[in-house]
C-alpha cells in the first residue's frame, strides 16, 4: 500500500515507508545504514546530505548497541500533504543517561571511546530532540528533510507526531492515525482496525480517507459519522476524533469501540468517552462531549495494544517535551500487549 496524503494532513506512514530494526549487537548498525539509506533515496537526498544521515543513523545505532538494553529503531518517512520528512526514532529500555547535558558535549563517553554520537547527530538533524530517565531507558529522534524544503514547514514543527507498530510478525499496521491543523484547531483521528494484518490495514486506511473527506471545520461526531459510513465495506474497527483547541481552552471528542482518549494535564490525567460498537458496521448512537483543556496539556489517542495503566508518576518531566518524545516513551512503556500499537499525541505549544 502507498502512502496516504491529503492537503495538510499528517498521517501514519503504510509499512514500506516505516522499518523497525532491533539493535541488540553491533552488527546491526550496517542494516541501519541499509534501511535508511533506501528511505532517504525516496526523498531525492543528494550525496553529501545522504552522507549526514547515514553517520547520523550509523551513529544512533552504535550508542544503541554499546550502552543500551532493548535497544530498537523505527526509521520512517513521514508526509505531511505534498512535504515528507525521513526520521528515526530510538527507544531502549536502560540504563538511561543520568546527564543529559553532559552526555551531548564531544568527547564525553562512559566506555573510553571518542564519544561523538549524541553532540554529532543533533548538529547533523535538521531536528532532533532526547530525553532520559535513569533505570527507564532513553528516547532519541532525529529528523532530516529533503533538500529544497523550507524551514518549519508542515511536519518538521508540528505540535502533533504519532507512532504505529505492526504486531510481531506482520508487515502492515492495522492501526492508522491522521492530524491536520485547521484555523486553530488540530483534527486528530486514531483508528484501530479489527484484527492484524491487511485487512486490518485497509479497514484504517479506509478510515483515513473519510476524515479526508469530511468538510472542516466540523464536529468531531459530523467527522466520525462519515467514517463510519466509509468504514461499511471494510471489518470494521474502533476509531476516535479529537478537535484539540487550545485558544477556547476545550477538546471536543467522539469515538467508537476502545481507542482511548486522553487529556494529560499538569495535575492529573482525565479520560474521555466513547461508545461501545464497531466503526463501519455497527454502532450506537454518536456522541460528542466537550472537555476543559488545561494550559500546557497534552491530548492522548492509542490503541488497545497500549495498556491505559501509564500515568504522569511514571513520566515525570514528560509533559511539556516534543510530541514525538510523548509518543515515543507511551509506546515503549505502555505497549505491552501483543497486538498492533499506536500512538498520537497533541501538545498545546509550538502552534503556528
């Protein structure tokens, strides 16, 4: 399946622009820099720029093998509409950093070696962003764009990212998200097709094309009553639209079946409702609830493949950070179940 863009919207990229890589050994780095090198090719990245990204990810996969436990990397093209970003994303589960300052400068090293890593991918990404707890484990992404792409455009600065992950043993993700900011407001979606595999795939991309659809502005219930109706020749699945607006200080939310929705706020976390049923074929009624949004939260959509038992006790210094951070440190603590995983996370900061 190829990607899947409309005007403005950011949506999950299908599996042959998303690679995850486990990097247990040194030996792994040179599938890194074959993976990467393939996705970059796709974005037109002349030699020079090409040279960057792979040290930068040859690097990323070293730090990974020599001082970490778990240690994985997604690499991925993310499209924002007519622009596309190539990515990684790595995620290990400790020892963490205890100096995250000290750890970027060059020649810091905890093992004798020269130490370059962190310090030289942040200055070869476009951007990149990391955060660290010791015993936890540690999240790192870089971001690099095609040549001739302006600085800040679309995706490179959103305040929203997303991650999916196929079960073990599939290719394609049955799990799809789609964001698009529009006057103010940011639209999310976050379907969760039922089952594994293809058609669970097409059951979420089907779901992607009906919020493309939909006229905006609109009402979250408006928009998940005409993916439900796109939904009818597919298996179905649960799906959840949010529309985050930060200036009225509100999210209005509708959803069908258990994707879960969250707003995560400096003091607690508070859940948000949807209906029991299957989008596409069978459903109650469509309701619309509106929340108060806290200065500073962040909205949450994932799958059932996260468990909802993650609070902010177990992400301290989380709320606040890059979105794709969010995304990144929910998946690895909270996806512990054996199905496929996603995660959309919207912060109230960085909007344009």
């Amino acid at each position: 399946m190829g990607p899947l863009t409309g005007a403005g919207w950011t949506t999950s990229p299908p599996a042959g622009e998303s690679l995850r890589v486990r990097v247990e050994e040194a030996s792994a780095a040179a599938g890194v820099r074959r993976r990467i090198t393939a996705l970059a090719g796709r974005l037109g990245f002349g030699a020079e720029r090409l040279g960057q990204v792979q040290l930068a990810a040859t690097e990323a996969a070293t730090n990974l093998a020599a001082h970490a436990r778990q240690g994985e990397m997604l690499m991925r093209i993310v499209r924002d509409g007519g622009a596309a970003a190539l990515e990684f994303v790595c995620v290990d589960r400790g020892p963490g950093i205890a100096d995250v300052p000290v750890s970027r400068m060059d020649g810091y090293s905890t093992t004798g070696t020269l130490g370059l890593g962190l310090g030289s991918i942040e200055r070869l990404a476009d951007r990149s962003g990391l955060c660290s707890r010791p015993r936890a484990g540690t999240v790192l992404y870089a971001r690099f764009l095609p040549p001739g792409t302006p600085a800040g455009r679309g995706a490179a600065d959103a305040p929203f990212a997303g991650l999916t992950l196929p079960i073990d043993g599939e290719e394609e993700c049955g799990d799809a998200y789609t964001v698009r900011l529009v006057d103010g407001t940011a639209y999310a979606m976050l379907c969760d097709g039922l089952g594994h595999g293809p058609l669970a795939a097409r059951a979420a991309w089907e779901a992607v094309r009906g919020v493309h659809e939909a006229a905006l502005p609109g009402r979250p219930a408006d928009i998940l009553q005409h993916v439900h109706r796109r939904m009818a020749p597919t298996r179905g699945g649960a799906v959840a639209v949010a529309a985050v607006e930060p200036a009225a200080g509100r999210v209005r939310f509708a959803g069908i079946g258990n994707v879960a929705g969250w707003i995560v706020g400096p003091e607690r976390r508070q859940g948000m409702i949807s209906v029991p049923g299957i989008t596409g074929t069978h459903a109650k009624r469509i309701r619309e609830h509106d929340y108060d949004l806290p200065p500073g939260a962040a909205v949450v959509l994932h799958s059932d493949g996260l468990t909802g038992r993650w609070g902010l006790a177990d992400q301290p210094g989380l709320l606040g950070r890059d979105p794709l951070l969010i995304a990144a440190s929910l998946l690895r603590d909270a996806g512990v179940r054996r199905d496929d995983r996603s995660v959309l996370a919207v912060t109230t900061s960085g909007w344009r």
